[in-house]
C-alpha cells in the first residue's frame, strides 16, 4: 500500500495552497493511498537547536513529525517562497528533523540512514512569476530542501514543480495546475 505524507509548509495557512493540495490528496485517495497531513504552522518547536546537537530533548510535535515521516513512501511538500526565499521555521523544521541522532545515526564517520526507498516532491508556490524566480534564485525550495537534505537523506527522486503566483483559482493558469496536481497524486509522483 501507499503511504503519502502531505507536508504543509504554508506558515499562512492560505486558502491556494489548501486548495492545491486538496487536488493532490483527491489524486492519492482514488489510488488508494493511505494520506496523513502535516501542518508545519501548527508544529510547537524551537527552529534553532539550543545548547548543541545532543543537550536538549526533542519536541512532541517533532517526534510526531519523525513518525510520520518514517511512515510515508511519498512525501509531498507544499512550500510557498516569498521574497525569495522560504519562510525561517520551514527551513527550522528540516534542519531539526534531519538532525544526526535524530533520524538517522552517525558514529566514527558512518551515517546509517533510514529513508532510502522513499519517494518525495516539492511543490513551490511563488509570490512572482515563476520564469523570474529561476532566473534570479535558481529555486531556493529545491536548494534548501531537495539537495541539502531530501536527497542526502536518500530520498530520491524528489520531483519538483514551481507555480508561478496564483491571482486567483478560476484562471485557467490555476486550473491547469490543479489537473496536474491531481495526476501527480494518482501517480505519487
């Protein structure tokens, strides 16, 4: 069976990225995946590790995350970037999960990870036209998420897609995007 894990790293919590990944979810579910959601704005954390790597406990809501995403085949992360760049907590909450100890185990110079196998794909929904954030950022979401850590994590592949500024979601803009979003959900891609 699938396992697909939703991450919402919209910190607004905005009515187009709910709509987004209601098409993604509507997908998943007629292809009888198993769907969790996981809405970072809600997460109680600390984004900076206090006191070092291994001097403070781990947050509930933290270890809640490390379940899910121990759980999940797919992940699909929604990320709005705005100004270019994403949002301090969701860069937090990756760097918090992801932490050595935590998720995987390192020791004399080994890392033993736990994801490999997993599937991912990011969805960045921009603030701009999305043609000015690849020439100008060179996609800080698939930077600061897909190389620094998904994929040093051995989840692969991470597919990604960048949506442009969403005006409204009756243009055919929008509409074209929530079809895609659905087939990339039946095929958990």
């Amino acid at each position: 069976m699938r396992q697909l894990l939703i991450i919402n790293a919209d910190i607004n919590k905005g009515k187009n990225t709910a709509v987004l990944i209601g098409a993604y979810k509507e997908g998943a579910e007629l292809a009888q995946s198993t769907v969790k959601e996981l809405m970072i704005a809600d997460l109680k954390f600390n984004p900076n590790k206090q006191f070092g790597l291994h001097n403070t406990d781990t947050e509930p809501d933290l270890l809640q995350a490390i379940n899910m995403l121990k759980w999940a085949t797919h992940i699909a992360i929604f990320c709005p970037v705005y100004k270019d760049s994403i949002n301090a907590k969701i860069k937090g909450f990756f760097d918090r999960i992801f932490m050595p100890d935590q998720v995987f185990v390192s020791s004399a110079g080994r890392t033993d990870i736990n994801f490999s196998g997993k599937t991912a794909r990011i969805i960045s929904i921009l603030d701009e036209p999305a043609w000015n954030d690849w020439q100008t950022n060179k996609h800080p979401t698939y930077l600061a998420i897909k190389k620094s850590i998904l994929e040093k994590r051995q989840i692969k592949p991470v597919h990604t897609s960048t949506i442009g500024h969403l005006y409204s979601l009756q243009n055919e803009y929008s509409k074209k995007w929530l079809q895609k979003l659905h087939s990339f959900g039946l095929k958990l891609i």
